[in-house]
C-alpha cells in the first residue's frame, strides 16, 4: 500500500498544475477556457458540473473551486489515491463567513475560556504549547454536506462532489485540559466555540458551534496547534483548531479564539437552525415531507471510495485489474470493505491497509475481472466495527447531508 | 533518540485516545500574512442582472449562486427570503421580484 506522498507540499505551482491536468485527462478537460486553465467535470447529479482548478489560494495546491469568497475548495478524488492522509496544501477549504482575517500574529494571538468557569483565562499559543500535554490523533474532517451535489432531487448549498473531506495527524493539546485549567463550575451543560472570522453584516449570526459539556471534556476532543506535522494553513484555522473526532466538520471551529461554557444549551443560529437533520434512519425524508423533529447533526457514518478508477474508465475484458481506495467507518473504525465487480449482485472482501486509529481513513485494494464485454458497476461498502454497514439506498434530505450510500462507479470492459 | 520518538509516534497512532508525545517536539509556530483572492465578478446578463448584482455579492462570491443546479422558482423565493431573514441582508422590498425573476429564468426547473 503506498504512503503519504509527503513531497507534495515542496512541489513547485507550475508541476502541481501540470499532475492536476493530468490528473483530470480522464474526467474531461475542457478547452473552452481562453488560457490553459483546467476544468474539472465533477459527476453531480445534473449541470453546471464543470468547476475550474485553482492554485490561487495561499498555502494551497491545485484545488476545486467551488466558491471564491468566502473560499469553498474541494479536494480532487485523485489525491485520495495518493495515501491516507490528505496533504495540507490539497486538503479542503470551507467557510461560511467572508471576514477572514488574512493575518495572525502568533505573538498577540489569544485564546480567551470564560463564561461558567472559575477562572477566566486568556492564554498565549506559547502557553498553551508549552504548559499543558501534547496529545496527537489521526482523524478524518469531513463537511456535513460532503456530497450535497449527488443528491436526487437537487437541494440548494455547496455542490461538492465526494472531495469536502481529509484525512489528517492532528497534534495539540486536549479540550479537557484547557477547560480544567479555567475550571468549569458545577452546573455547566454545554461549551461553545467562535473562531476569529466574522460575518461581513454585523446583525448576522456569527459563526459558533457547541458540544454538550460530557464530550467536551471525554479526553478525545482536542485542541490542535499542528496537521500533518506543520502548522494549519490559515484556511484550514491557524493558528488553532477543535478537532472532535467522529463527528462532522461543522464542529471543528477553525481559527478558534473563545471558549464559552454555558449553563444552558445555545440556542444560536448555527445549532438550532442550520445543521440540522431529521431525527429519522439515515437522516432520511421523503421530499417534501414535512413535521418532522429536527436534531443537530453529529457522528459520521461509514463511507468508502473507489480512488484509482474514474467514473467511466475502460479494461480489457477477462484480465485482472487492481481496484483501491480509502474507507472510514464514521465514529468507530472500519471493521471490513468489500467490493462489487457486478452492481452488488455479489461481494468480495478486500484487503485492509495499516491502521492508523479508528477515527482515520483506512486504504483497502482488491483484485476484479471483468468477465465480458459491456457496461459494469463497481460498488465499495464499508462495515464499521460496530457493524454498521453503507446502505445500498441514498438518503434524502433538504439540506443534503450525510450521503454514505454506497457509490457506484460506472465501467466498460472491451 | 529521532528514530526512538517517531516508532513510539507510529505505535502510538493506533491507540484510541489521543496519545502523548515527547516535548523536544514541540512545534513552533510562525505568523502568516496572506491574501485571498476577491471574488468580485459580477453576475451575467446585463442591466436584467442589476438586482441581483446590487444585492447579492456582498457576503458571498457570484459563483456560490451559479454553481447551484436549476431549482422551482419557489424553492429560489425562499433562498432569497433566508438570506434576508436567517443572514439579515439588506435587501429592498422592491428588488425580491427581480432577484427572483433572474434567478428562475437562468437557474429555474422549467
């Protein structure tokens, strides 16, 4: 199984360019662009599919660009090919707010835990570096919405193919640490996080997310000051970011500055309203049904992927081709990946690749043969060792969140 | 000693808890002073886009709006009134109609 391809974040801009055209070839490049830009076609459920390649953000390789202010940038599915963990200069971007400060001073940056504690702190990244335990953890980030543009009908958001997620070694210091520091006050029932980004009206709602105050302190959740070994590129939150393993990206704060514990639950915008699922099976509606409870989305469900054969690739029919990719297993780790060479009608075990914790992408590859000529669908079904295996129906729900049906990639044996 | 704390790390990575590491590792960090790109094109269609491009492009870039797939005119009503009621954009009465009317003739269903 291949590694991290750890000098990819030495590569020069003109090279990276060159592996995202060529990287792309097989998905379409098209060249209406006026100069040599690439264009992806992402297989979204109808148009516009085409989103161009950018290098143009700082600290950033070439990326999908979904939305350049505030950024949305998706990770190309080659790069999930090139091993477990995402690097950071291809890893996803996702904002909600424009007013991103662009410069952080790490001598005067603070961040601030107050509210329903004992003692108010303002510590220093030195501090918070130096005085308190490093802990490390690999853990997937991966958006609520990864996926939002496979959804059938199409609902409204970020129309991200598969590439709203990373696979990351985060190193920093634990949230419970820090809480026992400031010393959370009996009576405490949740802990909220702002980052320093702000909306651009000063009415609108900030951008703040809460954990019920048992998560926050249970030792996994974490504070982290570096990814992949390297400090955060400032559009992933540097100089700090929460990491809550398991669970969606929503709550994974980025450029985090204020720590808030309260002593009712948040009712904020971004809790109660946005971010929010059906309190059904799968998050799964039928569209247009309506009365249904809402609850704040939370843990991730197992997914898999094919990584090194694009939607409509072609084999010779009779040989023996090698099929790989990467699978998680949500908030637990992944049990077992098997693989379908005939649309599901059977399924083969795979063979499983290091594992690097529970909370980590994880590669698997197989081999298939295409019996004859024709049309073929490769599926991917990851079980997690919960035993919760990918469900062979999509979900639907109006904002487009948690997709883990298991994908199918269409082939043509010749 | 290197080698000794990177096949600790490498142990280690497989444990459930996040695991502790030695402190000659501690990183240090260094400010960083960035630009992003604007994001200011505007969107297509001449003086039947002025509504939309009086009202829609300060939070976000055009592209978040293009990118949408087609979607019924109701469904585009209610984006406009979200993002009036949930985000507090300044919108005046009098441009709704226009903002929608774009937006269901270039991205609508039908």
């Amino acid at each position: 199984m291949i590694d991290r391809d750890t000098g990819m974040g030495a590569m020069s801009l003109s090279r990276r360019r060159f592996l995202a055209q060529a990287g792309f070839a097989g998905l379409s490049l098209s060249a209406t662009q006026a100069w040599a830009q690439a264009i992806v076609r992402l297989p979204l459920a109808s148009d516009p599919r085409d989103r161009p390649i950018t290098s143009e953000f700082p600290q950033k390789g070439a990326l999908i660009l979904q939305r350049t202010r505030p950024p949305l940038l998706e990770t190309p599915l080659e790069v999930f090919d090139q091993g477990v963990f995402t690097p950071n200069d291809r890893f996803y971007v996702r904002w909600h707010w424009a007013d991103i400060p662009t410069e952080i001073d790490v001598g005067t940056f603070r961040l601030a835990v107050r509210g329903h504690v004992n003692k108010v702190l303002s510590l220093s990244l030195n501090e918070i570096i130096r005085n308190l335990p490093q802990v490390e953890l690999n853990a997937v980030n991966q958006c609520s919405g990864n996926s939002r543009g496979l959804f059938q009908p199409r609902v409204a958001g970020a129309q991200w193919a598969n590439g709203a997620m990373g696979n990351a070694k985060w190193t920093g210091v634990r949230l419970k640490d820090v809480l026992d520091l400031a010393g959370v006050k009996a009576g405490a029932v949740q802990v909220r996080f702002n980052g320093l980004d702000e909306p651009v009206v000063p009415e609108a709602p900030d951008f703040m997310k809460s954990l019920d105050i048992d998560l926050a302190r249970n030792g996994e959740v974490m504070i982290a000051y570096t990814m992949n070994g390297e400090q955060l590129p400032l559009l992933n939150g540097f100089p700090l970011r929460l990491i809550v393993p398991g669970w969606y990206s929503t709550y994974w704060v980025k450029m985090l500055n204020d720590i808030e514990v309260l002593d009712k639950p948040d009712d904020n915008y971004w809790m109660t309203t946005a971010y929010t699922i059906p309190d059904t099976p799968y998050a799964n509606i039928k569209p247009g049904q309506t009365g249904v409870k809402m609850v704040p989305i939370s843990r991730m469900v197992p997914r898999s992927f094919i990584t090194n054969i694009a939607d409509g690739a072609s084999f010779p029919a009779g040989v023996k081709t090698l099929a790989r990719g990467i699978a998680m297993g949500g908030d637990t780790g992944v049990a077992k990946v098997d693989f379908s060479a005939d649309g599901g009608k059977s399924w083969q075990a795979t063979r499983l690749g290091t594992d690097y914790g529970k909370y980590s992408f994880r590669q698997w590859e197989t081999d298939f043969t295409l019996p004859e000529r024709g049309a073929h669908s490769l599926m991917v079904r990851c079980t997690n060792s919960a035993n919760v295996a990918q469900p062979s129906v999509p979900n639907w729900n109006g904002s487009g969140f948690m997709r883990n049906v298991i994908e199918t990639t269409p082939v043509t044996a010749t | 000693m290197g080698k000794h704390v990177l096949i600790m790390g490498l142990l280690m990575g497989a444990i459930l808890l996040p695991s502790q590491t030695w402190p000659e590792e501690l990183p240090a960090l260094k400010s960083v002073h960035v630009e992003l790109p604007s994001g200011d094109s505007q969107f297509p269609g001449g003086a039947g886009a002025d509504a939309i491009n009086n009202n829609c492009l300060a939070c976000h870039s055009a592209d978040m709006v293009l990118n949408q797939p087609a979607l019924p005119r109701a469904t585009w009503e209610a984006e406009v009134h979200k993002m009036i009621n949930a985000y507090k954009a300044p919108i005046d009465n009098a441009d709704i109609a226009p903002i929608v009317d774009y937006l269901a003739r270039t991205k609508g269903t039908n």
